[in-house]
C-alpha cells in the first residue's frame, strides 16, 4: 500500500517576496497546479490515500477560488481518500465542506481511519489538548501505525509544540509531521521515523531548495521517499566581488557565477569590498540576469573603499559624518572603515545593515 504525505500547501498565500504583482498572481496560481501535479501523481501510481497535514489555506478566510479549487479536486478524485488534518493557519471550520464521502477530517481528539492493517490516527493540537494528547495516544501494536501531528518540534511542551520524547515506544510507524517548510526526517525510536514533508512550492526566499511531498510505501516494513514536485525553485547565492574592477566586471561575474535553471527565483547577495561606485549595483545586476531566470532579487553587502582623506574634508553632513567617526577612539581602523561604509549607503538612502 502506498501514501502520500503532504502539508502546508497555503493555497490563497500572498506570494509577496518581492515579487511585482502579475508574478505574484503566477504564483499562487502555480501553488494551485503544484497540488494538481501531486495528484496526479498518486493516480499514476495507484496511491489511494493522501494525508493533509494542515495549512492547506493560507488562512481561516480562503478566496472563494482557491476554496473552491481545493474541493473540486477532491470531488473529481473519488478514489482517492484526503485526510484532512488543520493546522495553525488553517484551524476554523467555517469554509469546511463535509457532503464529501472522500474527504476525512479530524478534531481536537484523536480519530482513526482504517485501510486493511494500517491505521491513520491524528489529533488538532489546541490548547485544551497541548499536554494531554500524548497520553490519550494508544495505537495498536499489531498494526501499521501512521500518526499526524502539526507543530513544531520542541523540547518542551505547549501550544503548537511536539515533545518527541513523549512518543517514543507507542508503536508509531511513521509519524507524519506538519509546519516546517523543508523536508526533514530522523529517527523517533526502534520501530519508526518522524518526517516532514515541507510544503508544496516555496513562496519566498525563506524557503529556498526543492519542495514537494513522501511517498509511504507500506509492506514489509515502513519506507518512504521524498519527491520533487515544485514549479520553481527559491535559491540565495552569495558572490564575493572584492576582485572587480566596475560594475560592469562584477555583473560579469555574477552571471558566470550563478548556476540555476531558468525557471528557478534567485536572490543574489553581492558581498566583498570595492573601490569604485557600487551604488546602483543591485539594479544593474538584476538588469543583467532578469531574461536568464524567472525572477531576480540582488542583494548588496558590498563595502566601498573611500577616500576618506578627501571627503573628510568636504562641508557636508557626509563630510560631518566622517570626521565625527574619524574622531571616536573607541574602533579600530578597519572598524571606522565599515562603519564609514555603511553611514554613507545609509545617507545615500541606500540599504544598510
């Protein structure tokens, strides 16, 4: 028998990440066919159950497209069972529709769903049950145990928190997780493992790397795999352009540095230190690369050489800026440097950290 384990897919999510609007838009369209390709996934390989382990919404509020979206697809896969798990983002029940025979949900207490020996189990966290529903968990030890939970790992215990210690030795098999957006796995015990799926598509730069869902192939024993699925891929690469000589050497660089598939979304970080004007370097390296990738973000952590000996001298609040900092004698020389460096982005009213 095999399954698939899903989570935060954040169908209706706004997809700001520094996108323009009509991308923004693209996106959360995307979003929606990426949940339409897993699907077709599991009719392709005969997979009869697919577990959603919460924030399938963005919210409590859906858009009436990505509600209706949502439901559709369940309604056009009556063989296919969706078990349906909320999460954080997801919790209220004011959209749920519940005329669909395919469509399994959970509560606030435990429920447990049947296929041949495997028995799926899960439990809404909240804080009436945040303490309890460890205890109240009893699988039986002669089934193929799948428990979902939403929430993040911790070593202690609460609201939203999953206390790995307190499921050991209950006889879970694989205990399918929910709310990190990355894949990860290890072990919960002798007899099985934790993992979570990751989401569906990543929807910003703090989601950078491949997305997608685990295929559970139950037999003998408990496998499973992890598989790619997203549309794009949100990547950040750090370029050291110390060694250029102009803007111009240092888009050369970027552009022959960077490696990613056409379709992926690109943050670029420029770091090092230059002597020539990099003020408008983030737009003319985004300039070079937005035809080669679906999306470009640059980003400038490039400290510019001044010098200091000339501007100290100008009357100007830049000139002000120098002297006041030339002056202190609690930094180094290279200190001054930098945070000459900085006060000076920042005066131009370019980013500075």
């Amino acid at each position: 028998m095999k399954i698939l384990h899903c989570a935060d897919i954040h169908l209706g999510s706004k997809i700001e990440a520094k996108f323009p609007k009509e991308k923004s838009n693209e996106r959360r369209a995307e979003l929606r066919a990426s949940f339409s390709r897993m699907i077709d996934y599991a009719k392709d390989n005969d997979i009869k159950v697919v577990l959603l382990v919460g924030d399938v919404f963005d919210s409590d509020r859906p858009l009436k497209k990505d509600k209706e979206f949502f439901y559709s697809v369940i309604r056009r896969n009556p063989d296919i069972d969706f078990l349906y798990l909320r999460g954080n983002h997801d919790i209220m029940e004011s959209y749920t529709e519940y005329d669909l025979e395919n469509l399994k949900l959970f509560s606030e207490t435990w429920q447990t769903y049947t296929y041949e020996n495997v028995a799926i189990t899960g439990i809404e966290l909240c804080a009436e049950n945040a303490r309890s529903f460890y205890s109240s968990l009893v699988p039986d030890k002669t089934k193929t145990n799948i428990v979902l939970l939403h929430g993040q790992i911790s070593e202690s215990e609460g609201v939203g928190k999953i206390k790995l210690a307190k499921l050991k030795n209950k006889n879970i098999d694989y205990l399918a997780l929910g709310h990190v957006h990355y894949f990860s796995e290890g072990k919960l015990d002798a007899r099985g493992a934790y993992v979570y799926s990751g989401c569906l598509e990543g929807r910003g730069f703090d989601e950078i790397g491949e997305k997608g869902f685990v295929e559970i192939d139950i037999g003998q024993e408990v496998t499973y795999t992890f598989v790619k699925n997203s549309y794009r891929v949100f990547d950040e690469i750090a370029v050291d352009i110390t060694d250029t000589q102009d803007v111009y050497s240092a888009c050369r660089k970027v552009k022959g540095f960077v490696k990613s598939k056409r379709e992926d979304i690109l943050r670029i970080v420029l770091m090092g230190e230059v002597s020539y004007d990099c003020s408008d370097i983030e737009k003319e390296v985004e300039k070079q690369l937005e035809r080669d990738y679906y999306f470009v973000h640059v980003k400038s952590k490039v400290m510019q050489k001044f010098d200091i000996e000339k501007l100290s001298g100008d009357i100007s609040l830049k000139g002000e800026f120098l002297r006041t900092v030339l002056q202190c004698d609690e930094h180094t020389n290279d200190e001054k440097q930098n945070i000459i460096s900085i006060g000076l982005r920042a005066l131009d009213g370019r980013e500075a950290e």
